[in-house]
C-alpha cells in the first residue's frame, strides 16, 4: 500500500490546493491578502493553510517591503516543490500526443522553436515591480524546473534541476528541446529583451540539469548567496 506523500496530504486539503494552483498560476510571488481575496476567504485562515504549504516545502515565503508600513508576506512556488511525491512531470500523455503530431507533419525544430517564442511571449512574467531575474526565476520555478542559479561576473547560468518533459523527451529530444529553447527567449522577450540567451545547454532528462545561460542586464540583478 503506497503512503502518501507529506506533499500530497497537504494538497488533498481543497483550500491548500486551490492556493497552490492559484501561486502557479500568477508565476509571481503573491501577499496573504490578495491571496485571501482571490480564493474569497479571511486573510488569517489563508495564512495558516499556506504555512501549511512551507512546511511541507511546497511554497516559500518572503518578507516583502514596502515604502510604508510593516513588511509582509509575500509566497511563491518553492522551485523545489514535489506536489506529487515525484517531480512534476508537465502533462505527460497530451505531451506525448502533440509531440506525435508534430512528427506525423514533420515539423522542423526551427519552426518548433519560433512557436515556443510566441508561446513564451504569451507567458504571465508577474509583478513589474520585481527585477527581471527574480520573474524570470520564478517563472522557470513554476514551469516545474528547479532552477538554481550559478552568477559569474559577466554570465548568468540556471542549472535546471528537474525535466517537467522528460516523459516526452525520449519520443523527439531535438524537438521538444527546441520548444523550451523557444520559450525561454520569448520569455526574455517579455521580461527583460536586452538580457539575451547565450547559451543552452540540453542534458538526460532523467538526471536534468539542463543549463541556460544569459548575459545581460539581469546578470547584475541574480543573488550572489544562493
């Protein structure tokens, strides 16, 4: 008899999952309040859920200033996040459908490519106010990516730690590959356009650790203590 996960008994609560999907869905870090107003309940009932959630390290939690008044809480998808037990596998079986599809109309990588542009310019990139690393970072969290940050003094590398697709992958590496390449530059596209992709790096999707590199102005913004 399988024995849920601490991550899944968290999620089998309605409110936790609700705020769960609903923190993916915005791809930002998001207050209490706005969270309790979104999911129309009282803000010290959400809190506790989602204090929940950081214990069993499927969100995280920052203080967020502000120019008046106390700081407050602001949460976010932990990159680490295994809502499943597993890492999150990114609908796997409609993956693998449209990636037959693509095959059967023999699709070439470029084109693959230039539609996960367009895909990654249509990406919710959150809050303006935060630097443009922080929501490129936050974005590639909860695409279900694990990010983590390597800076150098010139380049910003994300070695990432999980393969949302590595269900598919094995079907067309070059194709899905090139669809998350795509994607990555729309989203700089979005975010930051003067920040640009320099490199990227495609690894086993079993092991992942896929690396993308930029250099730009959002190399300066990437914290240094990570």
């Amino acid at each position: 008899m399988d024995v849920p996960s601490p991550a899944q008994e968290a999620l089998a609560q309605p409110t936790r999952a609700r705020l769960f999907a609903l923190l993916g869905s915005l791809h930002r870090p998001a207050p209490t309040e706005e969270l309790a107003e979104r999911v129309g309940l009282h803000p010290n009932g959400v809190r506790v859920h989602l204090e929940r959630l950081a214990e069993d390290g499927l969100v995280t939690r920052d203080r967020e200033r502000r120019a008046r008044g106390r700081p407050r809480d602001a949460w976010s998808i932990n990159p680490d996040a295994q809502p499943g037990g597993d890492p999150p596998t990114a609908y796997a079986e409609l993956a693998r459908w449209l990636i037959r599809t693509l095959l059967t109309v023999h699709a070439r990588t470029r084109d693959v490519e230039a539609v996960g542009r367009e895909i990654g310019r249509a990406l919710p990139v959150g809050d303006g106010d935060a630097p443009a690393e922080q929501r490129f970072h936050d974005v590639l969290a909860t695409l279900g990516f694990q990010p983590e940050r390597e800076p150098s003094a010139d380049r910003l590398t994300y070695r990432l730690r999980n393969c949302p697709y590595r269900a598919v992958v094995r079907e067309r590496q070059q194709l899905i590959c090139g669809l998350h390449r795509g994607v990555t530059r729309g989203l700089l596209d979005s975010i930051d356009a003067k920040t640009k992709l320099t490199g990227f790096e495609p690894k086993d999707p079993e092991q992942a650790g896929c690396l993308v590199e930029l250099r730009g102005p959002m190399v300066a913004q990437a914290p240094r203590s990570e």
